[in-house]
C-alpha cells in the first residue's frame, strides 16, 4: 500500500510539474501565470453569451482617448474593430 501511495504521489507531482511547465510557457514565465492564477482566474464566471449572440453593448472611448461611443450605435452600420491592448 505504501509503494503505491509513494507511486501516486511521484506521479501527481509529474503532473503537476509539467502543468506548471506548459503554463509559464504559454503565459511567459512563472511571474505571468502567478498574476493570471491570482487575478483572472477568479473573475472568471459562466455566462450566458453563446457564439452568434450580439455583442453585450458597453460605452467605450475612442482613438482621441476623449469623445466615447457606445458598441450598439456602430453594429451593422460597417466593421467595427476594438482592440483591447496596450502597445507601449
């Protein structure tokens, strides 16, 4: 019994390991995934939006950073393009 309790241990300490190692990959280092964990992650929530539904409507600036517009005003009229980023 104990052989195999030593055997699952090593293994869910491989695993998490290599979950660990995947993670700071994709998130660019332990720093990155440390943030990610702490902060995002518990902002997550089940929604009701499914693929196809319209766009919920928010109040967002514009290129001058002064004049706003809201998302529901621009929707069918042409494309609308929201870059969320920051390129500094």
């Amino acid at each position: 019994m104990r052989r195999v309790l030593k055997w699952t241990g090593i293994a869910l300490l491989a695993i998490f390991a290599i979950a660990f190692g995947v993670g700071c990959y994709f998130m660019g280092g332990p720093k990155d995934l440390y943030g990610f964990l702490r902060y995002a992650r518990p902002q997550w929530h089940d929604t009701k939006l499914h693929i196809g539904d319209a766009a919920p409507d928010a109040t967002l600036y514009s290129l001058d950073g002064h004049s706003t517009f809201r998302i529901r005003d621009h929707i069918g009229s042409r494309p609308l393009i929201l870059i969320f980023g920051s390129y500094t």
